[in-house]
C-alpha cells in the first residue's frame, strides 16, 4: 500500500519596518486584519553627523592657511594640525585632496607636499651646438646609400651623444623635399636628391674649347674663323 504524503498548511510570515511614528497604525491595521503573534524589535541608529561640529572655515580654506605658512609639509602633519582645532582627519585628507586638484601643493616622491609656488623652477635647457648639424650628420649618412633604417641612425645619433628626437622631424621634412621616401616601418630609400648635392659636372667639350689654342698660334674669334688684324 503506498505511503501517503502528510497534508500541508501555507503560512507566510511578513517581515517590515516602519518609523516611530507609523509603529502604531501598522500593530492596529495587521490586528484588525486578524493576524496573530504579531512581533517586532526596536531598531536604534546612531545618527553619527549629529556629532559633527560645524565650522566657519572650510576644510580646504583652513587647509589654504597652513599651506600658505608651511612650505613643505607631510600629511600627518596637516592631520595633527587639523586635530589641535578640533577637526576631524578624514577632512585633513579631504582638503588635501582639493588643493592636489586646484594645482596648490604636489606630492614628491618622498611622501612631502610641496606647495608649488615654493618648487624650484627647472633648469632652463641647455641648447648644445655642435660643428655638423643634425641634418648634415643624417645627410653624411645616407650619401651614396640607395636604403638606411631610422636603427642606424639612432646608433649614430647614440654614438655623436645626440638626442635620438630629433631624428624624426629632420626625416619628416627630408621626405617632404623628396629626398627620401618612407618603405616600411623605419625604412627609407634614398631618392635622386638624397644626401649631398652632388657638384654638376662641367662639360668636357666646353671646358676644352675654352682652352685649347688655335692653330697655328692665330687667335680665333669666337665662329672658328681666324681673326685678322
């Protein structure tokens, strides 16, 4: 004889929440529903910003203050400074983070802040001059070649203790006059025009009219005739 399942009963059990002041219409309406071992709990929050001190000077204005006596800082510092007025270090780190954005102080690598207008100013670039140009170094180069890659050049840019930047521009425009043409990833061929201008040649047959004498020791004058005086 098969086993009879057991009979069931559904039942739900609503679980809510509601403020002090709904607490009694909701016990009465779920009662006047008939709904039996109503239950509940008291839920207390600690409303933590209640605490809170409210100050006339912004986080980062009393920030701006001590930046503007202090140089140099770390951040426990403005941290500490913050605590002997009163205030709360998670503003400290707050204001921090405002003046990095507002470009007032910067964090060296050292951990310090530095407020800007204290940094050093940089070293102003030395232009170095040196007896070939970059250009004619490139152009020295590539002379008599038919091909080169930007490697080789870097190599003797490395060698003359030049900077390797400023290849590219004087390729650029090499290949802009024709002199060059790009074949492949830092491949180039050099065009007719490549390298050195080579001198013209003078031309054999004018260079020997120019200086051979006439025959017979008679001057000519300038059609292959004798001149007669």
């Amino acid at each position: 004889m098969a086993k009879k399942d057991p009979e069931t009963i559904d039942r739900y059990q609503i679980v809510a929440e509601c403020s002090m002041e709904q607490m009694g219409f909701v016990l009465a309406a779920l009662t006047n529903m008939g709904l039996q071992n109503i239950g509940y709990k008291l839920i207390t929050d600690v409303l933590r910003y209640k605490d809170r001190k409210a100050h006339e000077v912004t986080a980062t204005d009393f920030a701006t203050e001590y930046v503007k006596a202090h140089p140099r800082f770390k951040s426990a510092e403005l941290v500490a400074h913050f605590k002997a007025a009163g205030r709360e270090d998670g503003s400290a780190y707050y204001a921090i983070k405002k003046l990095i954005e507002a470009n007032l102080v910067r964090k060296n690598a050292d951990d310090e802040l530095i407020r800007v207008e204290a940094l050093p100013a940089p070293e102003p670039k030395e232009k170095r001059h040196y007896e070939v140009a970059n250009k004619d170094l490139i152009a020295n180069a590539i002379q008599g070649r038919k091909q080169f890659t930007v490697a080789e050049l870097r190599a003797l840019f490395t060698k003359e203790g030049r900077p390797e930047k400023s290849i590219s521009p004087i390729l650029t425009k090499m290949a802009h006059s024709k002199q060059i043409k790009l074949t492949g990833s830092g491949q180039y061929v050099v065009l007719a025009k490549g390298g050195k201008p080579k001198p013209k040649a003078v031309k054999k047959k004018a260079a020997a009219a120019a200086t051979a004498p006439a025959s017979n020791g008679a001057m000519t004058n300038g059609s292959g005739e004798a001149a007669h005086g």
